[in-house]
C-alpha cells in the first residue's frame, strides 16, 4: 500500500476560519479533498479562551471535524500551522508543522528537527516522540511538503470566490 500524506490548512477569512484537507500519495498526487466553512468566534468566546482560542478551534473543532472518519488514512498530518499542531490530537496518527527555512522561535515543548527535502531546507515539529518524527523523515526526504499545503490554500480560496 502507498505511503499517504495528509495537509491540513487553516485560513482567516472575512467569515472566520476555514480549514482544508488534502491527502496526497508521496508523489503528490491527490487522493481526497476536504473543507470547512468559515468558523468565526464571537467576541465572548475570544475573551473566554484567550490564548488557547486558536488551538482549540483549529486544532480541535477544524482540524477534529475535516479528519473525522478519514479512509483512507494517512501515515501523517502535515500542517503549516502551530495551532493545528498544538491543538489536534488522536491516537496512532503524527501532526508535523512544517515551517520553511529555520524554525525560530521553537516552543520548548516541542520535538524539532530541521531537514533538507526534496525542494530546499525545513523545520519540522511534532508533540510526539522523537523516534517516531525520525522514522517518518527518511520516508519524507524526497517529498516537497510545502507546495501541497499551498494547493490546498489556493483551493480554498478558489471555494470561497466561487461562492460570491
């Protein structure tokens, strides 16, 4: 069986939050898109959750609600966005962000490694253990993992002026 990637993507629109899920082979080659509409937190619900607002909506709510059910499953999440990472989580399936270049400002918190792939220098983090991050890059090293979470923004954009 093909090793299958999932991109997670989270925009800010005018309506609120929208999410995007993309899953790919390892040659890039879509499997299954999924989105959201835009979800917009009410004034009272960002003074309630301060910090942890965009952690539990994007991670928890957008991210829980597009990987509901997933088949098939991908090896791992990737995602562009520390939110999704930090809020996100279920057993046996690995969020990495993916940042491009090198990765400041790290949350000690987090697992990082920086790694040469197949279109230039990035940094992944993940919550997990490092020997599970380590396994998944040498499978990773010839993948290019930021142009599939652009597709999936442009995509999402192209969705939303479709519908005005």
């Amino acid at each position: 069986m093909d090793t299958l990637l999932g991109f997670v993507v989270v925009v800010e629109r005018e309506d609120g939050f929208a999410g995007g899920y993309l899953c790919t082979n390892m040659v890039g080659v879509p499997i299954e898109f999924k989105y959201t509409s835009g979800v917009k937190p009410s004034h009272r619900q960002e003074l309630l959750y301060g910090r942890t607002l965009k952690p539990e909506l994007l991670g928890k709510h957008i991210t829980g609600t597009l990987l509901r059910g997933i088949d098939p499953r991908p090896q791992v999440i990737l995602t562009d966005e520390e939110a999704v990472l930090l809020g996100f989580q279920e057993s046996g399936l690995e969020v990495l962000q993916v940042i491009q270049g090198d990765g400041a400002n790290e949350a000690e918190s987090l697992t990082t490694r920086r790694v040469e792939t197949a279109t230039g220098a990035v940094t992944l983090k993940c919550r997990g253990d490092v020997q599970a991050l380590d396994e998944l890059l040498g499978k990773l090293s010839d993948v290019d993992l930021l142009e599939p979470l652009d597709r999936a923004k442009k995509v999402l954009e192209d969705l939303r002026q479709g519908a005005s």
